[in-house]
C-alpha cells in the first residue's frame, strides 16, 4: 500500500490513499460508437500492459461476461455489435 499513500500526498484532498490517477480526462459519452470506443479501449489497456494474452482473461473484467465467461460479479450483457 505504500504506493498509494504516496499518491496520496500528491492531493490534499485525499484522507488515506489515492487509487486513481489524480489527473484524468473525462469524457461525456454522446454516441453509441464513442461507447464502444472507450470499452475497447479499456479492455485493450490490459492486454497492452501484458497483464493478459486477451481482454476476456483477466478475472475481474466484463470482458468475460461478453467471451461467454462468467466474471465474479453480475454483469449486465448489452449488445456491443449494436453500438458500432
């Protein structure tokens, strides 16, 4: 844990830990493309970081639900081909 409370003291505003990057960039999500964009992306970060061969591999990843593969927690399927 000693890296988080680190980051912590980058922010003052933070008590115990700081598990997020202070500085992230949010984006309002105003289509169904720019949806299915950021989900691939977020999926995609884990296999180019090499924590997974596939998005569907790591444990705690929707992905999973989408492979046909149950993740530990209940995940609610949307047709993703339908966004694109």
């Amino acid at each position: 844990m000693p890296i988080f409370r680190e980051a912590r003291e980058k922010n003052v505003r933070n008590k115990n830990y700081q598990v997020w990057q202070q500085h992230n960039h949010a984006e309002e999500v105003f289509s169904p493309g720019f949806t299915f964009t950021k989900i691939n992306y977020i999926y995609q970060n884990l296999v180019e970081e090499g924590f997974v061969d596939r998005p569907e591999d790591y444990y705690y990843s929707s992905a999973r639900d989408y492979s046909g593969r149950k993740g530990p927690i209940l995940v609610s399927v949307i047709e993703l081909h339908r966004l694109v």
